[in-house]
C-alpha cells in the first residue's frame, strides 16, 4: 500500500445468509476500528464444495474442510486479504501458511432446539422425529432418547426452518448462535444447557483467516480479536486436534472461563449415542496453558474409551 493510499481489505465468505451476516460484522467491526468508509471493505462471495454438496451428508465427501478450502485457495492466490469462518467449520490443522489471526467475541455457544409441536427434547414423544445432519447432535440426542427417530437434515437455517414447516421432522437443533446472527431468535424453542447438550467446538465464534506472512492485515485485525473467546477457542481446539476429530466422529467440546480460571470439557460418543465417555479439567486461564488443558481433557476422555471407539463410532 503506497502511502496516502486509502486502505482497502477484500473479505473473503461463503454466500449462505449467515455466512454473509458474519463478514459483514467484520466488515463494520473493520469500519468503526479505523474510521473508514463502508466502502474499503470488499464483500468476495466463494462458493465451496460444502454449499455445492446437496444431495448426500457431508460426511460422506470428506468431512471438514469442505466450508474452507475454497476459501483458503483464495488467500493463497492473493484474490482475497482474510476469510471470515464459522470457527466450528474450520479443521483442527491448517494449511502451512495460514494462520487464525483473529476471534471474534463468542455469541451464545448453546443449541437451540426447535420445534413447533414441543417445548423440549424431553416433551417428545417415543417415535417422533429428529432432523439433524450433525452426527454429534445425533449422537446426543439419541442418548438422551433412543425412543426418537433421526433423521438427515441438511441445508442453511432457512432451508432446515422451512422443512419443520412442511413436517419433514417434528424438532431440529441449531446453534443459537446463527439464529441470533440471523435476527431469527424467536424461532428457538428452548436454549439447551452446555451441561444437557455440550456444544461442537468453537461453535458460536467467529475466527478470520489470513496469510501468516501478512502483517499489514494481521495489523488491522488486532482491534477486533476478543482475549477470552481466543483463550476459550484456542483450548477447544487443542483439545479436538489431540482427538483428530472430524464432523465424522460426535465430539463435543467446550471452554469457559468462570472466576478467574478456564474450564474445558469434553465428550465423545459413538453414532448411536450408546456409547460416551467425557473429562473436564480447570486450569490457570492464559494462552500459555489453554492448549496444554485442552490436550489433557482430550488425554483423559481417551484413556477411558475403548481400543477402536472412533473406529466405529
């Protein structure tokens, strides 16, 4: 950038109603940070192999990484300054050369279920049905109740809104977080309690991707990255790498920081919800001993599953 020139960053997301909703908070956090003009930030729209995969569950084609790729050959080509991801979409290892530079400040971490027949999971009756295309949702729910049907669910939150509409299931879950993003937080029936349902990792926050040799991006970033969501998110992501975890396998995870000090648990479970096994650790709350808390509730949910538990999971 020559100097004088006005700066200008080309944000990069996938094009689904919330993932628009996300870059645009980074593109008006951007705006009131620097005191620029709304129109230094670029909107980049790349479709990835997630939003183009519609007619089978995404396990299926791979698992995670199919909401970032695109999106990361981007930053390499240099067609775009930084990503704006959904943290729970994003693998636990990332290409060389790119780093997670910023966290948004986390929005409400829980599952919504959602229904227009029940008030909860716990008022259905034997039979009803379930759609969800999480296999850690699944996997929750049908340990809470193996009387329920399950069901796939695929698409954005309007399609999976509009299918309860039309009977396709009689409840779902989505993240609170989307619904609230999306002004659409009156469609949750009941927010179900991190000790009922632990959440996925990193749900409900926001991280940006950029180049790791790009320090004049990494610059105008720093005044959006939230210290404790980092802190939290950086925890539950050591933790899911230690388990190699994929949207394959139901894993669930969550960081927070109550008085003072960072309380990470986790869970694993088979499909059928059958099977669990979790661990929960309290630890010194800084980023040098977040990661550490996370391998070690990640060690300790491990040491308690059986030889081939994720192999048939």
């Amino acid at each position: 950038m020559q100097a004088g020139e006005a700066a200008k960053v080309r944000i990069g997301t996938r094009g689904s109603p919330l993932a628009l909703a996300q870059a645009r908070q980074v593109a008006a956090l951007l705006v009131a940070a620097h005191g620029w003009s709304a129109d230094q930030c670029e909107l980049v729209i790349i479709k990835t192999t997630g939003d183009k995969i519609t007619d089978r569950p995404l396990i299926e084609a791979g698992g995670k990484g199919l909401f970032t790729k695109e999106l990361e050959e981007a930053l390499f080509a240099g067609d775009i300054d930084l990503a704006v991801h959904s943290m729970k979409d994003v693998p636990a290892v990332l290409p060389a050369g790119l780093v997670i530079s910023t966290i948004l400040q986390r929005e409400d971490p829980r599952d919504a279920f959602v229904s227009l027949k029940y008030a909860s999971l716990a008022d259905m009756p034997p039979g009803a049905v379930v759609g969800t295309s999480s296999p850690r949702r699944r996997a929750q729910a049908l340990r809470a109740r193996p009387d329920l049907v399950v069901v796939e669910f695929r698409g954005n939150v309007e399609t999976r809104l509009r299918k309860l509409a039309e009977g396709i299931a009689d409840a779902t879950f989505l993240a609170c977080a989307g619904l609230n993003r999306l002004g659409l937080a009156q469609h949750i029936t009941a927010a179900v309690d991190a000790d009922v349902m632990l959440p996925a990792v990193a749900q409900g926050a926001v991280g940006i991707e950029i180049r790791a040799d790009d320090a004049r991006t990494a610059r105008l970033l720093e005044p959006l990255n939230d210290a404790q969501t980092s802190l939290c998110v950086r925890a539950e992501r050591a933790y899911l790498s230690r388990l190699e975890g994929s949207c394959r396998t139901p894993i669930a995870g969550f960081a927070q920081l109550q008085d003072g000090k960072l309380r990470i648990r986790g869970e694993i479970l088979t499909t059928d919800g059958r099977k669990a096994h979790a661990a929960e650790i309290t630890g010194t709350a800084d980023a040098a001993t977040a990661a550490s808390l996370g391998e070690q509730v990640a060690s300790e949910v491990l040491k308690h599953a059986e030889p081939g538990f994720f192999a048939t999971a």
